[in-house]
C-alpha cells in the first residue's frame, strides 16, 4: 500500500465546463481546418470519415479529465464526472446544432434542412426514431464520460508514482 495522499486543491464544476466547452471549439475548428488542408493540399477525401465528428468530443473529455487531475490529484468521481459528461456533450451538441443553422442561415438552404433528419419508415416503426437518438444520446455521454477517465488515468497514476518514489 502506497502512502499517496492526493491534494487539497479542487476544481469547481463551472471551471471544468469551461475548460470543456473551449477545447471542444478549438478542436472542432481544428478538425476542419486540417481536414480541408488535406483536402486542397493533398487530395485527401475526409468527408466520408465519421471518427472526424466525434474526435473533437474526445479529446475535449480527454483534456478536461487531464485538468481536473493535474488540479485535485484525483480522477472525477461519482455524480461530478458524470454530470461533467452531461452537461459538456449537451454543450457539444448546442455547439453543432448552432454551427448547423448558421451554415443554413449564411447559404439561405432552408429548404434543405426539413430533410436533413427524414428517416424513410412506415408508420408502424416511427417508435424506433426517439428509441435511436435516445440510445445515441445515453452513448455519446459514456463516450464522454469514458473520455474523461482515459484523460485523467495517466496523470493520477503519474502524480503517485512521483509521491511514492516508485520506479
């Protein structure tokens, strides 16, 4: 048994959003940026790539875990990490839709946007539609949530290994 004793320092839940909610824009930006360099530059077709929509979520949740750790020595337990994936996937998700109706707003495409989410089902199967987005919803904050565990685990077991002297 080692004789690690984390730090007192805490890490507020607004602090933790904030922090999450502009390392989701700054990738998200980046994403795109690198994806049309490599595109103009390269040729590359990045469009067809679905992990590009969820790397920014990632290393969002990723960075926060980082912070939270490097502040408290701790990894987000319990409710605060969970709720911390709630809210900064909600967040997220703000983020897209208004990124989605500014686009549509800027080209004037509203004609476009009544089929942007038409799912071709019979009238028997239109439970399915809330069954699936709800699905993908509880999905994508244990992404999130699991994002921010993977982004704390090293820095904990780094911070004990420097406490105890391990090698």
């Amino acid at each position: 048994m080692d004789s690690y004793v984390p730090t007192t320092n805490t890490v507020s839940f607004g602090a933790a959003i904030f922090r999450f909610s502009w390392l989701y824009i700054l990738t998200a930006i980046a994403v795109v940026v690198i994806a049309f360099l490599l595109e103009a530059f390269l040729h590359i077709d990045m469009s067809k790539n679905s992990f590009l929509g969820v790397l920014p979520l990632l290393s969002a949740g990723a960075g926060t875990g980082k912070y939270y750790a490097s502040r408290t020595g701790m990894k987000p337990k319990g409710g605060k990490a969970w709720s911390i994936a709630l809210v900064g996937f909600v967040i997220s998700l703000i983020f897209n839709l208004a990124v989605i109706f500014g686009f549509v707003a800027l080209t004037n495409s509203w004609q476009e946007l009544g089929g942007l989410g038409s799912l071709r089902l019979r009238g028997g199967e239109q439970w399915l539609v809330p069954l699936v987005l709800g699905g993908l919803f509880l999905f994508f904050v244990v992404l999130t949530r699991l994002s921010l565990w993977m982004g704390a685990n090293p820095v904990v077991k780094k911070i004990r290994k420097d406490a105890t002297g391990a090698f």
